[in-house]
C-alpha cells in the first residue's frame, strides 16, 4: 500500500484521492511521500519494534501443542 501510494500521488493525485484509493488518511499519505523523499524505498519498510509484540516465543511451543493434544475443545486453556 505504502508503494502504491507513492506511485498515485507521483501521477498526479491529490492525498485524499490517493488515501481514498488506498484505505488511508491523506495525513498518512504526506506521511510516506515525505519520508520515501528522504530516505528513498528504504523508508518504506517497517521499521524494527513496529507491531504487535508476540504473546509466546518457540520456547512455548511444546507445551501449547501438549496443552492442545489434552483438550481439544478448549484452546483458550492452551493459550
């Protein structure tokens, strides 16, 4: 999306057509036209400590998957 957002408003869009076509505000669009300006495509990759931190690491693994195999019926128990 962030890609495609450069690419309208480089043909000539205004933010809020761009944000309209994207599903994002025309704020976020000036957002990464402007930090795709300084920073070129890198600018547009995610950036490290973005995002949902997970709730489980491999480590938990086996015993979810034990916890599952003993209730099927109740993964909330798992979790």
């Amino acid at each position: 999306m962030r890609c495609r957002a450069i690419l309208l408003k480089a043909s000539g869009l205004t933010s809020k057509e761009v944000g309209i076509q994207t599903e994002m505000t025309h704020i976020s669009v000036n957002s990464w036209v402007k930090r795709f300006e300084n920073e070129g495509i890198k600018g547009l990759e995610t950036r490290l400590g973005r995002g949902r931190k997970p709730i489980m690491d491999c480590s938990d693994e086996e015993a979810v998957r034990l916890s599952i195999e003993n209730d099927r019926q109740s993964v909330m128990k798992a979790k």
